[in-house]
C-alpha cells in the first residue's frame, strides 16, 4: 500500500537533502521514506524552480492557452485532412 505524505513533510525533506547537511540516505532513513522517493521529489523541487521567478505569474496562464489555441488548431487540422482523406479514398475507387 502505498503511504501518501504532506506536501510539508516533502519540502522538509527535500529543503534538508538541498542544504547537504546530511546524505540522502540518512534523510530518508530517519524518516522512513526510500532514498529514491527523495531523490525523485529533490529532482521535482528542482525542475520547477525556474516557475518561482517568473515575473508575471500570468505568464504561465498566457503560454497555457496558447497551447491550448495550438492543440485545437491541430485537431481542427487533423479533422480537415482525415475528411479529404476519406474523400479521395472514395474518389479513386470510383
């Protein structure tokens, strides 16, 4: 089964495993979880970083809807293409 933590409990742990005080594996150990799930919530903090200084926190919003515009553009696209596909397959049977 597996043990769902708090979002607390993992930025303590991760804030403890960033400042090098102590290895990982002591971390994890006197805390009960495994090394590589720290690890994996230390890479997690790490990779989202960046998102933390960004200076308009609408940036995010804009370049999520611009994917979104983007990704129903494309199936819009793929719609159109299918439809002619469909067509001309008719067309050259005839």
């Amino acid at each position: 089964m597996k043990k769902k933590h708090e979002a607390e409990f993992k930025a303590k742990l991760v804030l403890e495993a960033i400042q090098e005080q102590k290895t990982i594996n002591q971390i994890a150990s006197e805390n009960g979880v495994h090394p590589n799930l720290l690890n994996r919530w230390k890479a997690d903090v790490i990779k989202g970083l960046p998102q933390l200084f960004l200076k308009d926190a609408g940036e995010i919003e804009k370049q999520r809807q611009v994917y979104e515009r983007k990704i129903n553009e494309l199936y819009t696209q793929i719609g159109k293409l299918t439809t002619e596909l469909e067509w001309l397959k008719k067309k050259s049977m005839r």
